[in-house]
C-alpha cells in the first residue's frame, strides 16, 4: 500500500491501480469517460484531470488521474480551480459536436456526459463553427445501434472488445474530426457480450435494440437480483418500468461471478418475465391466474383452498407420488419441496436440461440450471428431462412445481403421460396436459425473494422486482401448505 | 251569477274557499322560497335562480320535483316514528291557522261572502292553541333525529318559541282590548269603521313594534334562527332530514310567515281595508290585503338578508328582559285605559 | 398583549331599532343596483396569453405533434398527471409517444409541464372548460390534447418573451 494524500487527506492507495481508482474509493468524484475498471486506461478523453504534486510544497501540474500511477507521498487535488478549468475545457470540447439530443436519447438520465455537464460545464456553447452531421441509426448487429453524432470517441467500446471478449470487432475509423467507431469491414456485430456495449458507453451513442425508447431510465425501479439463464448466477439489477412491468434487465458489479459483464442471451431473457395473463376467465393462453383443477371440461379456473383440499386427497389416496422440482426453485422452495417430498416418502429430484451449447469461456456455462448446485447440496437428484417423463409414467402420482417446470419437461412429452396419473403442479403457465389434475400459479423470479447458488457456490439473491399478479403466493409457502394439508389427511389405500 | 251562487249548496262554498285559500298559502310558501333568493340576490348584487322558466320563476317547482326524487335517508338510532311524524306537525299547524284570517269578502252582486275558510268568535284564541303546537315539530324532529345537532337546535327552539309566544300573546290582547272582541273580522272591523288602524294608535304601535319582533321570534326567522343557526348547529333540529320531509319543515316555516303576515296586517293594519276608501269595492280590498301582507313578508326575507343573528343569550335577554315587561305594562295600560275611557263615557 | 378597545355604544345604538332601520335602508337602497354577476356559459370568462388553461400537445405545421416523449413534463408534473410512454419512429426526431396522457382530474394547471419541455411541444391553452360523465374520460390521450400551432401561437409567443426577459438578466 502507498501513502499519498488527495484533498488534503492521508489515505493508503493501491499501487496496482492508476490514481482515479484511489480517488473513487476514497469517495472523492473524479468525472471519466475514456476510462473504465474493467477496461485498460488509454487517457484520450482527458476529463479526468486532476491537479497533482510528487511531494507536499512541489510544484503541481494537472495530469489525467486514470493514466498516473499512484507513488509515495503525491499530493492530489480534485477542487482546484485549475483543475475545474482544465476540466471544463476538456468537456467543451467534447461538446463541441455533440448533439443537443437528451430529449430523446436513451441515455439521459444516467449519462455521464450529461452529468458532468450538468455539474461542470457552461450553459452556452461558444463555437461558431456547424457541427458534425453524421449517421444517427446506424446498426451494428442485432443488439445494438450506433448514433455517430453522440459519440464521444472514448474507445471504451473498441477496448470492450480487445480487452474483455479477446476478439476485436469494433475500431475507430478515419483520422482527426473525421473519426468515426465503425466494425471491421462494416460487418455486424457478432457474439454473446454484446449488449454491455450500451452500458459501458459513457454517451448514448451505443443503445441497445430491445430497450431502445421503451423507457426513460428514471422511471424504471432498480432491484437487485441474479440471472436466470444459466448457472453463472450474474449478478444483475432488474429494472421495471414503474415498478410494473419489466423493461431492461442490466449486470452490476460483483467482483465474485460476473464482474461488470452479462450476456445477452440473459440480457434479453424478458420473455418469461413478461408473459401475459391468461384471459380473465380461462386456465390456458398466458399465465395462470389461480388455481385450476381438472373438471369435465378440461382444466377450469377453481377455488385456492378447495384446490389444495383435492391436491392433498389425491397425493393421500395415491402414496408412491414422485417430486420433480424445477432447476429455477429457490434454495427456500427447494428446502419446502424436501419436506414434501419426505412426507410423501419419495425421493427429491429436479428436471436437469441438457446443456444449452451456449457455454463461453467468458460467463455462460451452458447449464439452463442456475441453482443446480443448491439443489444438488440439499439432496436433490438431477433427472434428464427424458428420464423425469419415463419416472412419471410409472408413477402413481406426482408433484411438479417450481417457475417453468413444465416447459423444462417438455410439454409434448407431458402430453403423452397416462392419464391414470394423478398430477399436481407449480407453474407460471400449463398447456392442455390430459393428466395434469391439479395446478397451482407460482411467481417468477423476479417477483419473489430468495437465493440460489451458482456454479462456484456464490449465493445470488433474489429479490422483489414487480409484484406477482394478484392472487399469486410463494410457492414455498404453498408447498408447505399442501404438506401441512397432506399431514392432515388421513392416509388411504 | 248571484242567483246561482245563492243555489250552490254551502259546503260547495266551503269547498272552494278551502282550495283557494289553501292552495294560495302553498303556493305563497312557494313563492317565498323563490323570493326569498330572488331577494336576497339582488341585495348582493347578483341575479338569483334565473335559469329554470323565465326570470327562474319555476324554481320552487324544480325544488320540489328534486326533493319528491331524493332519498330519504332515517339515521340509525332515530325515533322512525316521531321522526316521520315530526315534519308534518311542524307544517300542518302552521297551515290550519290561516283558516281563520278574514282577507276580504267576495261581493256577488247583494250576496256578500266573507272570504275567509272559518268564522269564529274565538278566532284569536284558535290561532293562539294552533300556532303553539308548531313547537312540537321542531322539539321532536330535533330530538328523533338522534343527533346532538338536531338535539341542540329542537331545544333551542322550543325555548325561544316559548319565551316569545309570550309577548305574541300580550301584545294580541292589546289589539284584543281596544277592539274588544277576540273575533278578526270583528277586529278588522272595528278599524274600519274607526278610520283608524291599530299601528296608528299609541299603544297599538308598540304592540305592533313586540308582535312584529316576537314573530321572527316564532317563526324562527332571521336574526333569531337559533333552531337552524348552521355555523353552530349544522341544520339544527332538520340537520338528519332530507327530501320531502326536509321540505316539509321548509313548507312550515314559510306558511308560519305568510300566517304571521296576514296576522299582522289583520290586527295591525285593517286587514282589507282601504285607508280614506271606506266603501271601496269588495275586490279593490283583498287586493290591499294581499299588498299589505306582501309587504310583510316582504320584512321577514328584507330582515333575514340585513341583520346577523344574534347570540341566543341575548335572544333570550330580548325576549325576558326587554320585550315581555314592555308588552305586560302596555297591556296593563290599555287595559286601564280602556276600563276607564269606557267608564267615563 | 392586544387590548381591543370597544366603541362606547350611544343610546340610539343601544336602542337598536334606529340601528335596524339604518341597516334596512342600505339593503333597500343595494336592492336596485345593477348586479355584477357574470352569467358564465353565456359570458365565458376572458382570457388571453396569461391564462393557464389546461395543457395542449402542439401539433406543428406537418401535422404531427412536436412531442419527442422525452418525459421532462412527466417527471416535471407535481400531480403525477402525465403519464407517456415512448417509442421509436421513422421520423427524424426518432423518438414519439406511443402513449401520452393526462389525467385532467390531476391535473392542477401549474404549467411546470410547459415550462419544463425542451421541444416546446406542450403549453397552456386557454381552455379551463372540464366535464365528463366518467373518470376515464377526463383522461386526455394524444388525440384529445392535440391543437393545431395556430391555436396557441399567442401562448408560445408569450412564453417565449417571458424566457427572453429572464435570460437577458443572466
Ligand atoms: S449522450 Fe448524454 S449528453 Fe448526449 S444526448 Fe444522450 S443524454 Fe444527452
Ligand atoms: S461509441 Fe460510446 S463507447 Fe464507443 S467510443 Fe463512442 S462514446 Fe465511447
Ligand atoms: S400543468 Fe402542472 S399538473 Fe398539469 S400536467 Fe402540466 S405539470 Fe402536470
Ligand atoms: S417535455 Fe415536451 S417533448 Fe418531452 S415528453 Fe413532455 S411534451 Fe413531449
Ligand atoms: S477518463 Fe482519464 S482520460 Fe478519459
């Protein structure tokens, strides 16, 4: 550790890391555009500046603090006047052909060019000279847009490239005002990382597809929670748009599983967050609305309570019932599933996937499982899909819950079971299963609290984002509901 | 014509009389509650109801067709029968008494007819017995309702309907003692044929200054509406009524003041007769009852929309005070000198 | 400490029938003046530029609105009146509500919607005129709250000479 002193404090700074690091854990603000933890430091933006001196008494002069290395006993600045200036120079420059776009770019409101300006700079701009015209919608790739104007050749995105994903794709075109951030050859974009394109550029000049315009950013509700998509467990924040409906789902930093990265096939996995309720009234055609029970007419919309009476009269009648959890249940559905499961004297297993070949050297490992290790630590068996349909048709009964379980069976598959069976199941949603008896609505997850463990045994948490629909309970909750009704029934044979 | 009216049978008379006079009281008090605001409007510089029919004369209709449509509401704990009976023994006391004022007499021909539903000897004391039940529709409306509110204002009206029905009744008798007679027509009569009515006699006067005080007094009419007194009281005793019980009480409060009016202009000013007019025409004078009376009612919205109300210690002050021993020692007066002007004669 | 001194009443005011009489006179005298009320359907209030009437979308010349639906008004409104949600268009403003609404029954006419818009696409008309039969009604979507430029140019020139004043003083 090395001692230097910013604003007039003594604090110890890492030697490893470049002076704007030491300033950001000290609190002190340091604005930055070019520079990026997760990225190399190149120095080109120069907004960084702060006023620096090798000793106390020394003379000082302003240096970029993401460029300078720490060393014993410097003394750093931020609030200097000279330093405000250089720093205000800097920016007017950048705003030079910066368009006056906030009203409709995506950025505003978490821009950071936005907010220095807002903090630093002047309210008037002085150049006589027109501004760059350049291409305003230009694609790069499925996943993200470029808006030349808006630019502020950072280069965070071409490092984003070399540095992170180790294959270069993007670069800066063309010399001097005429700079540009093209892709090699104009070919689009291509892999699995590149929506953190539109995080990591300080400006709106990279935004992503999906998102574009759905949202201003101050509207959405941020909560902390984990992906969903394979057993990496990013840790990422859910972002809903007036705490309804949820728009954008982003990374946030933990140093542990993800870093600052995500991909985007968790990025874009809004789909199963935002299915739509089934129509008032009816069992199929979007999410369950409540509980639903096999009447003449096929499943039918019925009474919580007298559903669980049928469910638990049904598991009571037919002892032998299998316990098939999803690979998305919680470490606390996992722990009520058990206790089921060893009231119904049965072995507890979750339907495993098989590997999605998405696997990456990056994040993704390929495993559709993200709490495949907490369930294999309370004692569930893991089942191919296949296996879990063969187990079931010899079983007597069975009981499927957990977000999505049906769909990871396969619902051709379930289409196909014997419909002696007597079927219980937890799901979002269920198609028109000739053997599903009895099924219950559970929330995603993004609308409950609780944890899983990913594939390094790091616990990611879940959280809260929209509320589930109306009516909706905990699934642990239900699963405890049905042992305890379960408990209370007499057992039949 | 007269021949025909002299073969109608008496009680197709009665019958008529009963429908005009009645009728003309209800649609008096209908009227009232349209000049009232009509009044009071143009005293603050505004318009009033101008939009129902023209000059908004058919608002009293549009108010009665909106209470006859509201609901009724009974508030929970309330005396369901006295509260349903309580609006009509405030209105109906207040409308029988007319019966017995004389506005004219209708001349067909030689047949000369007393407009008036009833003529008795004792009409005074008829007015007087009638007039103090209306009490009893205020006290029980306020006290069924189960409302403090309610509560606070029936007792306040009582009491102040009491302490003033007494100097009312003082100030009749004198009315009373100088015509000798406790029959209105007699009354009237005896002021037509002095040429002098009784506001233009010394005592008469003062009598006239007390009656007129002591029926806002009774009629609870502005400035001693202390049964109603909404900044206190909400509505006091009517605060839980609504729809056509509500307007029941409204009806009663203004019939009370059309039958004070007509009272006033009966006892006071020679009801229909026509000042330096003695045998002026039988229709020239129910028109000038009906000016007179108008006149007075014309007071009670005049009064009502000029002077605030007082606090009710200084009503009852008034009233026990200043009021009753004015009204006794001129009573006492008139009386002596009646006995010993007679006497002397 | 307030000491209210109370006026030493005479003995005609004592009395208070002089008092009474006085009172009706005026009454009397009021009675045949000229009323002041205005008859409003039929004589609507005057308005003009300074009024702030509810807030209209302005509709530009090409007939579309000015509304890039960045959200300044939305997050600017104090009532929670302005709900917009955005999307992309083919127009070179790129950006377009797909939904703009104001719930006139929020609505408090304070104008921070106008004040706050970068693309001066929304001002205060000098409509003050609100009724409906239902809630849902009173809900102003696009169409609703469209007027054409022409109808609020004295507003917008207004409000434009107001920044004016403000900005030569800076
Ligand atoms: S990039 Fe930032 S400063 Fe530029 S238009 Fe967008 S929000 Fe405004
Ligand atoms: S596109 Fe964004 S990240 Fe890339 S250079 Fe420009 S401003 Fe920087
Ligand atoms: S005038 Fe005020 S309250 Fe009304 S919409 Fe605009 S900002 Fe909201
Ligand atoms: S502030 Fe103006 S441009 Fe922005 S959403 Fe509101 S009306 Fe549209
Ligand atoms: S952040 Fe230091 S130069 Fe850009």
């Amino acid at each position: 550790m090395t001692k230097i002193q910013i604003n007039g404090r003594e604090v110890e700074a890492d030697p490893k890391q470049p002076l704007i690091r030491a300033c950001h854990d000290q609190g002190v603000d340091v604005p930055m555009y070019c520079y990026h933890p997760g990225l190399a430091p190149v120095g080109s933006c120069r907004i960084c500046q702060v006023e620096v001196a090798a000793a106390p008494g020394q003379p000082s002069r302003v240096v970029a603090a993401c460029r300078t290395p720490v060393s014993e006993g410097m003394v750093v600045s931020t609030d200097t006047p000279k330093a405000h200036d250089t720093r205000r120079e800097c920016l007017e420059f950048l705003l030079k052909n910066h368009p006056l776009d906030c009203p409709i770019c995506d950025k505003a409101g978490e821009c950071d060019l936005q907010d220095y300006s807002f903090n630093e700079g002047q309210g008037k701009g002085r150049s006589s000279e027109p501004r760059r015209k350049l291409e305003k919608r230009k694609s790069l790739g499925d996943v993200i847009v470029l808006d030349e104007e808006r630019c502020i050749l950072c280069s965070r995105c071409v490092r984003f490239f070399t540095d992170v994903t180790k294959k270069a794709q993007l670069t800066v075109e063309g010399l001097g005002s005429r700079s540009v951030i093209n892709t090699y050859m104009d070919k689009p974009l291509e892999g699995n990382y590149q929506g953190n394109l539109a995080d990591i550029c300080p400006v709106g000049a990279l935004t992503s597809k999906k998102f574009r315009f759905q949202a201003r950013v101050w509207n959405l509700s941020k909560t902390l929670s984990t992906c969903g998509e394979c057993s990496r467990g990013c840790s990422i924040s859910v972002e809903a748009l007036r705490a309804k409906e949820v728009k954008r789902l982003r990374p946030r930093y933990n140093a542990a599983v993800n870093q600052w990265w995500m991909c985007d096939t968790g990025r874009h996995a809004l789909a199963p967050l935002t299915r739509p309720l089934a129509p008032e009234g009816a069992v199929l055609g979007g999410r369950l609305r409540g509980a639903a029970v096999r009447g003449y007419n096929g499943l039918e919309l019925a009474d919580d309570v007298a559903a669980l009476d049928l469910a638990a009269d049904m598991l009571a009648a037919h002892p032998g019932a299998a316990v098939i959890v999803s690979p998305f249940a919680t470490q606390e559905e996992a722990k009520a599933a058990l206790a089921l499961a060893q009231a119904l004297k049965a072995t507890p297993q979750f339907v495993s996937p098989a590997p999605n070949g998405l696997k990456d050297d990056l994040l993704h490992t390929g495993d559709p499982c993200p709490n495949r290790r907490g369930l294999v630590e309370q004692g569930f068996t893991a089942l191919e899909p296949a296996a879990a349909l063969a187990a079931l048709a010899a079983a007597p009964a069975a009981v499927l819950a957990g977000e999505r379980v049906l769909e990871f069976l396969g619902h051709e598959g379930l289409a196909k079971l014997p419909t002696k069976l007597r079927l219980v199941a937890f799901d979002v949603e269920t198609s028109d299963i000739p053997a599903l008896d009895v099924v219950f609505p559970v929330p995603t997850h993004v609308e409950k609290s609780g944890h899983w463990v990913n594939v390094d045994g790091h616990v990611g948490v879940l959280n809260v984002a929209v509320p589930p629909p109306s009516g909706v309970r905990r699934l642990d909750a239900q699963l405890a509901a049905l042992a305890a009704k379960l408990a209370a029934t007499p057992a039949r044979s | 014509m007269e021949d025909f009216v002299k073969e109608l049978p008496v009680w197709v008379l009665w019958v008529a009389k009963v429908a005009i006079i009645f009728g003309g009281l209800v649609a008096t008090a209908a009227l009232m509650s349209l000049a009232e605001r009509k009044v009071s409007a143009w005293m603050q510089y505004r318009h009033g109801p101008n939009r129902v029919g023209p000059f908004g004369l058919l608002q009293p209709l549009a108010d009665g067709i909106k209470f006859i449509f509201k609901e009724e509401l009974i508030p929970a704990g309330a005396n369901k029968f006295l509260f349903r009976l309580a609006p009509a023994l405030a209105a109906i006391p207040a409308m029988m008494t007319i019966a017995v004022i004389p506005i004219g007499t209708i001349q067909i021909g030689e047949t000369k007819i007393p407009f008036s539903i009833a003529q008795v000897d004792l009409g005074i004391m008829y007015m007087l017995a009638l007039g103090g039940l209306s009490v009893y529709g205020a006290i029980l409306g306020g006290w069924a309702s189960n409302s403090k509110y309610s509560l606070l204002g029936g007792l306040r009206a009582s009491a102040q309907m009491i302490s003033y029905e007494l100097t009312l009744i003082l100030s009749i008798l004198v009315v009373v003692a100088l015509s000798g007679s406790l029959d209105l027509g007699a009354i009237v009569e005896a002021q037509r044929v002095n040429g002098l009515w009784n506001v233009f006699t010394p005592f008469g006067a003062l009598a006239f200054v007390l009656f007129t005080i002591a029926s806002f007094a009774e009629t609870n009419r502005h400035p001693f509406d202390f049964a109603e007194c909404e900044p206190e009281l909400v509505g006091g005793f009517h605060t839980e009524y609504s729809a056509m019980r509500f307007a029941l009480f409204f009806l009663g409060e203004y019939c009370a003041m059309t039958v004070m009016a007509c009272l006033n202009t009966t006892l006071f000013f020679g009801g229909p007769s026509v000042p330096f007019w003695a045998n002026a025409p039988w229709y020239v004078g129910i028109l000038a009852f009906l000016i007179k009376a108008g006149f007075f009612l014309f007071l009670f919205i005049w009064v009502r929309w000029t002077l605030p109300r007082f606090r009710f210690d200084q009503l009852m002050r008034l009233g026990w005070k200043v009021a009753l021993p004015i009204a006794l020692a001129n009573l006492l007066v008139v009386g002596a000198w009646v006995a010993f002007s007679t006497k002397g004669s | 400490m307030v000491v209210v001194q109370r006026k030493e009443l005479t003995l005609a005011e004592r009395l208070y029938l002089p008092e009474v009489l006085r009172g009706l006179s005026l009454t009397f005298r009021k009675f045949f003046e000229k009323p002041i009320t205005r008859q409003y359907p039929e004589q609507p209030l005057p308005t003009d530029e300074v009024t702030r009437g509810q807030p209209r979308l302005v509709v530009k010349d090409d007939g579309n609105i000015a509304c890039v639906s960045c959200g300044m008004c939305e997050i600017a409104c104090p009532a929670y009146a302005i709900t917009i949600d955005g999307g992309e268009t083919d127009r070179m403003i790129e950006r377009e509500p797909k939904k703009f609404e104001i719930d006139m029954l929020r609505c408090i006419l304070c104008g921070f919607c106008e004040e706050a818009c970068p693309k001066d696409a929304i001002f205060m008309s000098n409509e003050l005129e609100l009724a409906d039969y239902t809630r849902a009604g009173l809900v102003y979507d696009i169409e609703k709250l469209k007027r054409p430029k022409s109808a609020l140019q004295k507003r917008i020139d207004y409000v434009y000479r107001l920044n004016n004043r403000w900005r030569s003083k800076q």
